[in-house]
C-alpha cells in the first residue's frame, strides 16, 4: 500500500480475503500490518468459513463449485486467527452476521 509504516489508525477488508491466494493473503495481511499504528484496529469483513456455523458448511463447500471462485475453498478452512496473531493482530471481537465473518483486530 502507498502508506507509510504506522500511518493508519484503521484498516478495512470487505469481501476481499475469500478473492486472493494463498501467499497473496499472506502479504496483504502483513501490509495491513505495516500501516497500523500501535493500537489501529483492522476491519475484516468477508464470507463465514468451515466450521463459523456448522449447519452451513455444505452450503459453503458448494459455493466454488457453482461459482468461479479459484480461491474461496482455501479461504474457507484458512486459520485466521493464526494468520492475523503472526502479523500482530490481536483478537478483540469475531461475529458470524449471517452468511459472513466480522472480526476485529488490534495491531499489538
């Protein structure tokens, strides 16, 4: 991102996560990362994944098979937690709003 490190006090992702790689999720996350201030909230909004509401996962097993999505089946059983605690997102709240996943981070 064209942002200097530790310049923004909030970052979104809207839908964004479920579109890209693998690896490429990996290095948006560590932007996100770089630009947050000490103590920015990052905004995370995408699709529910395996497991966010059981009863729904044949429902989200389906959704690339009906749908061109290359990268939705590796979005959906990805460790986010894991993958936004090793950039310094720490946890401050995770919600399934109806077909989606709200979480909110704090850059540590």
């Amino acid at each position: 991102m064209p942002l200097a490190d530790a310049s923004a006090d909030i970052v979104t992702s809207i839908f964004l996560y479920h579109e890209l790689p693998p690896q490429v999720r990996l290095q948006v996350t560590a932007e996100v990362a770089r630009v947050l201030k000490p103590g920015g909230l990052f905004v995370f909004l995408d699709s529910l994944q395996m497991g966010d509401r059981p009863g729904w996962d044949g429902l989200l097993q389906a959704f690339p098979e009906r749908f061109h999505e290359p990268y939705y089946r590796s979005y959906a059983i990805e460790d986010l937690d894991a993958l936004f605690s090793a950039a310094g997102l720490a946890p401050q709240s995770t919600s399934a709003p109806y077909l989606s996943k709200l979480m909110v981070r704090v850059k540590e």
